[in-house]
C-alpha cells in the first residue's frame, strides 16, 4: 500500500496522523456546525410549507456539507504544484461555465436571474467555482510575471484582459455581487503581488467609476441604491426586506429570543435561510450571538492569510498568492453578506461563507479550505514542490505541529 501512495504525500497520509492546521480547521467546522442549526431554524416554516416536511432544506443542506467536506479532503490530496500547472485550463473552463449558464435550455432562471445550471433536483452555481479558478489563474501569472508586474504598466493591465470580459460575463446574469468579489480579491491580490501605489490608486479609482457606471445603467440597481439609504421610506415596496431584516435584529436584543424562536423566519423575511441568515441568528442569538459568529469569521480570514505569509516565508510564492485570493474570497462575501443584513450596503444576492444555505457555494468553501490546509502543510513542512523525492521514512517520523 505504501508503494501506491508515496509519491503523493498529503496532510492526510503521512506517519504524522492527520496533520492539518487544527485551529484553522476547527473554525471552519464550527461555521459549519453553527450553519446547519441556523438553516434547519430558519428554513423550517418554509419548508413545511413547500415540502411537508419542516426538516426538508437541513436534510439538503447537511447533504451538501458531506459533498463540502468530501471536496475539502479531496483538495487536500492534490499537490498546490499541480493546480498552478492547471491554471489556464481551470481559466477556460470558467469562461465555459459562466458562458454555459447564459445558454437558453441550459442555464437556469431564478428570481430573474440565470446564475444556476440545474442537474435535476441540484442546481450548480458556475460564478462560485469561477471565483476560485480566478485567484488560481491570477497567483500563477504573479508568478510568472513578478518583475513585469511591479515595473510596467502592461504587466498591471495584462490580467485585466481576462478579467474584464469574465466581469462582463457575471453582469450579463446579472451577478453584481460576485462580480464585485471576484474583482476585489483580484485587486487585493495584485497589490500583495508588488503593484505600484500610483497604479493601484489608479486602479481603485477606475472601479469606482465603474461602479458608478454599471449603478446609473440599470434602473433596478439605482433603486436599491437608493432605498438602503432610507428603507423605511417604502417599508412595503422596495425596502421591504431591509426593514425585515432590521426588525429582525431589533428584536434580538443582547441575547435573542432564543434558538427556534424567529419570528420574521415566518414568512415575514423573504430569503431567511439564504441571503438573510444572518438577520435571523441576530434575531434568536442576539447581539452576544452575532458578535462571536463575527469573531469566528475575523479569525479564520486572518488564519488564512497567515497561512498565505507562512507560505511566502517558505518561498512557496504561488500557493502564498492563492491563500491571499482565498482569504479575500471569503472576506469580501462576509462584509457584504454583514453590510447588506444590517443596511450598511445595497442588497445583493450574496451567501455567508458556510454560514448560508446554497449548495455552490458550501461545496466551493469546503475546497478552499482543503486547499488552504494543503498550502499550510506544504509551507511546513517544505514539499511544496511536486518534483520533492520521499521515501518510507516521510511517512514514519514523528514531529509536532509547528502552528
């Protein structure tokens, strides 16, 4: 048996036990535990309903928590070399996915939007998975480019050849959310890569307009502009989630009403299980419930780019880069997700990063994690190179977790 899996060393095979960052891990799973309470709380009026049966959407979701944490040791199994050789085909794939769902017959519409390809009672949600595929592509081309990046400014535009049109791409569905997510983190990604101040701010203030732009263009998107500012002033109209929500978290108090007793998951709250998650954890949790799930998110973001410096110490500077655009991932959705709950941002159709119900992006999650437990290992203990020779004794040594 050895012989079959020395060549392909990992956190999970190795004479080390399991040897992954536990501190990482363990936040993770706790978001994942504190979301399956969460949706079978705040889906089950719902799913009574629609179903008859008022544990349907957590039966679902704890399905889609099974294929996440498949994914994750999957992830974990896969050297980082071999994703940064992969990187352009993962890149056309995107382009295909996102391309797909567009197509008539094939791609999916729901609320307006045509963001899912259906496989039967499933449905995918491309724009999670192009996320991912992005940051990869991009940590390979800093890679491959450092210099030209940090000294020309065709280093800086060239990605944006490939960006550009894979915005345009998430706009036409519209996915204004994810869009601006996966821009972000590639933004944040090239100024970590050593872009210049000048062209960074120059960069920043070309989104900005850009956004102006794309908000002046449709009128839907100028509307919610306006009623987040002001929700109340068409309470049953337009502002009509957002006021929900805000109830939501008025009633709350410090320490909620307590688990499973929501009043606003009772049809009141449109998307309670989804996008709004959160408003109905602060309405049963309270301000003391909402604050740790905070801190839970604060620290496994920042034990991601931790795992990111760690790796760009060990000269690791492609998985260094990926860690980053992962982490970003998963920031930029959290303070979206937070912003639109409680009426600090316009809403969007936005998940919470293993918190939310949605097959797409729990399953993309659970992968980043896997990888990102994979980079940590592979900065450890120094086999971030696929080339790296190991014998018997790779599997027989003991040491102790360094982090």
């Amino acid at each position: 048996m050895l012989g079959v899996i020395k060549p392909y060393p990992s956190p999970l095979i190795s004479g080390h036990g399991i040897d992954v960052d536990f501190p990482m891990l363990a936040g993770c799973l706790a978001l994942l535990g504190l979301g399956l309470v969460m949706i079978t709380s705040a889906s089950s009026e719902v799913a009574a309903v629609q179903s008859g049966n008022p544990l349907y959407m957590m039966i679902r979701h704890l399905f889609y928590i099974v294929l996440g944490l498949g994914a994750c040791v999957a992830t974990m199994m896969i050297p980082v070399a071999t994703w940064q050789r992969l990187g352009w085909l993962m890149l056309l794939g995107a382009f295909g996915l996102l391309i797909m769902v567009l197509l008539p017959g094939i791609g999916r519409e729901v609320n307006g939007s045509m963001r899912w390809i259906g496989f039967g009672m499933f449905n995918v949600q491309p724009s999670e998975i192009a996320k991912v595929f992005v940051v990869i592509f991009l940590a390979g081309y800093l890679v491959r480019r450092q210099q030209e990046v940090r000294e020309s400014w065709m280093g800086f535009f060239k990605p944006f050849i490939v960006l550009l049109p894979m915005a345009g791409l998430l706009l036409m569905e519209p996915d204004f959310g994810a869009t601006v997510v996966m821009m972000g983190a590639a933004a944040a990604m090239l100024f970590l890569g050593g872009v210049g101040l000048f062209r960074f701010s120059l960069m920043v203030i070309l989104a900005v307009g850009a956004v102006f732009v794309l908000v002046q263009a449709q009128p839907y998107r100028m509307a919610r502009l306006i009623t987040f500012t002001d929700p109340w002033s068409d309470q049953f109209g337009s502002g009509y989630q957002l006021t929900q929500a805000l109830i939501a978290f008025g009633r709350g108090e410090w320490f909620g009403v307590g688990l499973g007793n929501s009043v606003q998951k009772q049809f009141y709250l449109p998307e309670a299980h989804t996008d709004f998650v959160f408003s109905v954890l602060a309405e049963e949790l309270g301000v003391v419930g909402s604050l740790l799930t905070v801190a839970l998110f604060v620290f496994v973001s920042i034990r991601g780019m931790y795992i990111g410096l760690w790796a760009e110490k060990a000269k690791q500077y492609f998985a260094a880069y990926v860690a980053y655009g992962l982490s970003f991932l998963w920031i930029g959705q959290f303070l979206i997700n937070i912003g639109v709950n409680v009426g600090l941002l316009p809403t969007k159709g936005l998940t919470l990063p293993f918190l939310s119900y949605g097959g797409s992006s729990l399953v993309i999650c659970c992968a980043s994690l896997g990888l990102l437990l994979r980079i940590e290992w592979e900065a450890r203990t120094n086999t971030g190179s696929e080339e790296t020779e190991f014998n018997e004794s790779d599997f027989a040594e003991e040491s102790t977790h360094g982090r």
